[in-house]
C-alpha cells in the first residue's frame, strides 16, 4: 500500500479504481519524410475518418438538441471538404516533404488565422471551427484516444490539473473523486468539484503514472489517497463512506422545512448552479431558489458564440422547471481564468485584473444585447433575477441598465411577452464594497461574491497554488467589507446575499446572521447542512453561545 497527501477540497471517501486523465498531447516532429506518397494516404485515411466521426456527433446533436446545435457538425464535414485547404496540407506533405501531422497542424493552422483576420464576426468564429478539426484530425494520427480519456467505469480521475473548461465536458456519472497534482482551493475546478460534492484532493505531487487502473480509496478526511490498500483499510474506510450516506439521508428529513433559527430569524438559502443539468440538484437539496447560475458556463458548454435563441432555451428550461422560486441569473463573467476560443481574447500579463466580465460586455455591445434580449424573453417564463459582474462604479451599473432598458424597448416593439425582474450586482471588488451605499441605489440586490472580494482585498491569486499558504478565508478585512455591504445594502432598501464559497462555511453562518444577511446561495450539497445550522442557532444568546443543538 501506498499513502500520498495532498490538500483536501471535498470532503468524503472515494473508493474504486484509478483513471489518470491525459490532454492529449499534439507534439508535433518536423522531420522530413521519404514516402510522402504514405503520409498523403494517412491524411486522407484521417480525414474520412474525423468525416465519419463529424458525421455521427451531427446524428447525436440532432437528436438530443436540435437542428440548430447539430447544423456546426454538418459544416465541419464540409469544411474537411475544401479543397484549398486539402491543397496546401498536400503541397507541404508532397512538395515539403513534411508528414500528415506536420501539414495537417500547418494546413489549419493557416487556414484559422485567416478567419481570425476577416472583419465579419461570424467568419471570425469559424476559426475556433477549424481548430477543432485540426485536433481531430491530428488525434486519428497521432492515435489519440479521446473516448477514453475518461474511460467507462466509474473512477477516481487523477490528472495534473483541470481547466473550468475540461471540468464542465466530464461525465458526472463516472467520476467517484477527483486528484489533481495542481489546482488552488478557491479556482474554478475546485468550486465546481464542491458543486458536485465529489471527494476532492488538490496539490497531490506526488501523483505517479503507474496509478493508472489501480485500486485506491481517496480520504478526505485524512487529506490523502491510499493505492492498493490494506483489506482492513477498505473495511474500514467503507464504513466510514456508509456512514456519511446515512448522515445525508437524515438530512433528507429536513427539506420542506424553513431556514429560521430558535429566536425567529429567517434567512434564504439559495443554490449556485452552471447551467439546466444542475436544475435537479436544486430540487433534491431543496433549495429556495438559485441565488448564482454562473451564466458563462452556457458559452463554455458551446463550440460557437452561442446565439440568442441557444441562450433564451437555455434559461428558459431553467425558469420554467423552477418557478416561482427565483433565478438569479449572472451575466456573462468570461475571462481571467474562463477563456474560450472563438472569444479571441488576448493573452494579458494579470488576467485576473484585466478584461473581463462586464468589462467585455460593455465594450461587446452586440455580445451584451445577445445575452440579455435572450433573459429578458425568458423572463416571462419564471422569477427572474439578473446580477452584473466584476462591478466598480456607478456608471457601470447605469451603463448595463441602460441597455437592459434598450433591449427591453426593441423586445416590446417586437410584441415580446416579458416578465417582472430584479436587477443586482455582484460586489466582489473593494471598490464596490466601499462604494456600497451609491450602488444600492441603482438596484434591488447585491450578491457578495467572496472569492474575488477575498482575491482582490487581499491580493492573492486565487488561481496561483504557491499562494495557499498566505490566503485566510476569514480574513478581517474581508469579513469587514462584507458588513459594511450589508449595512450600505439595508440602509437603501437593497436586500444582500453572499455567493461565494464563503457562504456555505459553517463556522461563519453564526457571523453572517449576525451581519443580517438576507441571503446565502451554497453550492446545492450545502443547502441542507446549512439548513440544520441556521435551525440550531438561538440568536438571542450571547455571540459564540448561540449554537444550541450537537452539530
Ligand atoms: C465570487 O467571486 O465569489 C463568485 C461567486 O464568482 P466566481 O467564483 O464565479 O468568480
Ligand atoms: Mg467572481
């Protein structure tokens, strides 16, 4: 047996087998070859394969998305089709003597940028169309086998590290934990990982290759994996995993009842969601409502900028399964540690500080109008809430309300049916925490979002790891900022909750109530915990006696 350690994010027990999760790698040689007539015949090997492959997602999309979503496969198929494009892959192949991989990634490559630099946004977009060919094309010749990155079998993913964008395309259903030899406790995978309440183990360094297929249970409790383990270990790390199950199950007994504490206070609870898949955890933990649904994870889930009739269903499918409970939908918060190709944005020296969130949205114009013409129809269909990002001025919420208010004139001239929405902010930076009381009276909420508050008070990259040690979650001054919120919030009227992880901490439910929180919106595993804490405080007590019942 075998014990490595690492930083645990979810906790919990994981049992089963190993699958170490590759990227798949496109190292491309430029030797020079003598049979180019072979390396020609491999290109078009691969090129009727990824056509075949094209055509089957085209077949799936139609089937479980529509005609719309499917309609880019079909192009892709054409695309492989072009002739100037089959040309020069084959000049460099026959003239340059370079191989199929050479020219395949030379060929694409050429022909991406030149969509890049056409004016029309929508040739533009194609771009991150031939790229995704170009790795499909270079995955057949390379072998690559992406089918089974993941494998088929539940397991426990081991990898080096996860974008948000890798993390939203794995099958929920095969994933029992997760272990990553990189990753910081406040990213995105991390947060999504929570979402899941999937045991979870970050800055694992000594993860090895020879794990892959092995037998493992991942103990959160101990912050650590254990490969091959002992018979009595599984025995008795099982029965701890079976104990957790009953605690969950109890909890059950709690839904349907109120967030009110001993002496009558009554707060939300809301859930944070990335899309219509998380919908049914809202339901099962029970929550009121969805107080974050990080909208940019329906541009993430999409190869293409997705247009307003993708969004408008997408929210809608939400608002409709959850009403009248209210959804809070934020804008779209792309950037920093987000990116998606077809965006283009440029690579920047401090990405956190940069452009990003609102900041794209205001200069995006048509982008902004896509989003919020796609809510304001959706509004008819559920209790909708809208809440802008990355905040730090007056002028950027009146500027956001402002074409709110345009996209709403163009839908009314257009007979659209609309219904009745708050408008809110996240305050997430100092600026707008300490600008609070001019901002609340711009609009009817405020969402504290703490893992950048924290991120921006404290300057601390909450993507960079090395970092871990200096970052304090209850730091004062953030704890500071998020009173002062409060306060400025309730002297205006404008009710307050908190997203951030922060939120589903425990040890601060007693704190935030205190505050006079209005609102806390966890991930949807945490709904019922905090549920069973909020029931057990007795405000009336002095400040630390509060917590009467055995947690
Ligand atoms: C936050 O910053 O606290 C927040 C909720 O937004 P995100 O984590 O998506 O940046
Ligand atoms: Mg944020």
């Amino acid at each position: 047996m075998k014990v490595v350690t690492g930083t645990k994010i979810v906790n919990g027990i994981a049992i089963g087998k190993i699958r170490i999760y590759r990227a798949p790698c496109y190292d491309i040689d430029d030797s020079l070859v003598e049979d180019t007539g072979a390396e020609v015949a491999r290109f078009e090997q691969a090129r009727g394969r990824v056509q075949d492959q094209q055509h089957v997602l085209y077949e799936r999309a139609l089937q479980s998305a529509g005609e719309d979503s499917a309609a880019i496969f079909e192009a892709h198929e054409l695309m492989l089709d072009d002739e100037d494009l089959i040309d020069a892959c084959k000049e460099i192949m026959l003239k340059q003597r370079h191989t199929a991989e050479y020219a395949v990634q030379e060929g694409f490559d050429n022909a991406a940028q030149m969509f890049r630099d056409m004016d029309d946004p929508y040739f533009q977009a194609r771009s991150a169309d031939v790229i995704d060919l170009r790795n499909a094309m270079l995955d057949v010749l390379l072998g690559n086998d992406t089918d089974s990155m993941q494998g088929t079998e539940p397991s426990i993913l081991v990898a080096e590290d996860l974008a948000p964008s890798e993390t939203v395309k794995l099958d929920k259903s095969l994933l029992l934990g997760l272990i990553t030899r990189e990753g910081s406790s406040n990213s995105h995978t991390a947060i999504l990982a929570r979402s899941m309440n999937l045991p979870t183990l970050i800055q694992c360094k000594d993860i090895a290759d020879d794990w892959d297929g092995k037998f493992a249970i991942l103990d959160g409790y101990n912050s650590c994996v254990y490969i091959e383990p002992t018979q009595d270990l599984i025995d008795s790390l099982t029965a701890r995993r079976n104990k957790d199950l009953g605690k969950e199950a109890l909890l059950q007994q709690l839904k349907g009842a109120s967030n009110t504490t001993i002496d009558g206070k009554t707060i939300k609870v809301f859930a944070n969601i990335g899309g219509p898949a998380d919908v049914g955890e809202v339901q099962t933990n029970d929550a009121e409502g969805v107080g974050l649904f990080r909208s940019e994870f329906v541009y993430l889930n999409s190869k293409t900028d997705p247009s307003e009739d993708a969004q408008f269903d997408a929210y809608k499918r939400v608002l409709e399964t959850l009403a009248p409970k209210q959804v809070i939908i934020r804008t779209c918060d792309i950037g920093a540690d987000k990116t998606i190709d077809y965006m283009k944005l440029d690579k920047e020296e401090n990405p956190a500080l940069g452009y990003r969130a609102i900041r794209i949205c205001l200069t995006r114009r048509d982008f902004f109008k896509r989003q919020l013409r796609a809510l304001l129809r959706a509004s008819a269909y559920g209790n909708l809430g809208i809440m802008f990002p990355m905040i730090i001025s007056v002028r950027e919420v009146r500027e956001c309300k402002d074409i709110l208010a345009e996209c709403r004139h163009e839908l009314e001239s257009e007979g659209v049916r609309m219904g009745r929405i708050e408008v809110g902010i996240m305050i997430e930076t100092p600026a707008a925490a300490l600008c609070a009381d001019e901002l609340a009276e711009e609009v009817d909420f405020f969402s504290l979002g703490t893992n950048d508050l924290t991120q921006y008070t404290c300057a601390i990259d909450r993507q960079n790891a090395k970092l871990e040690p200096f970052s304090d979650t209850h730091h004062p001054a953030v704890l500071r900022l998020i009173r002062m919120t409060i306060e400025a919030g309730h002297r205006h009227n404008t009710w307050v909750g908190i997203c951030g992880e922060l939120g589903a901490d425990k040890s601060l439910t007693e704190t935030f109530l205190r505050m006079g929180v209005d609102e806390l919106s966890v991930n949807p595993k945490s709904v019922l915990p905090l549920r069973k804490i909020i029931r057990s405080l007795d405000l009336s007590k002095p400040i630390g006696q509060a917590l009467v019942q055995e947690q």
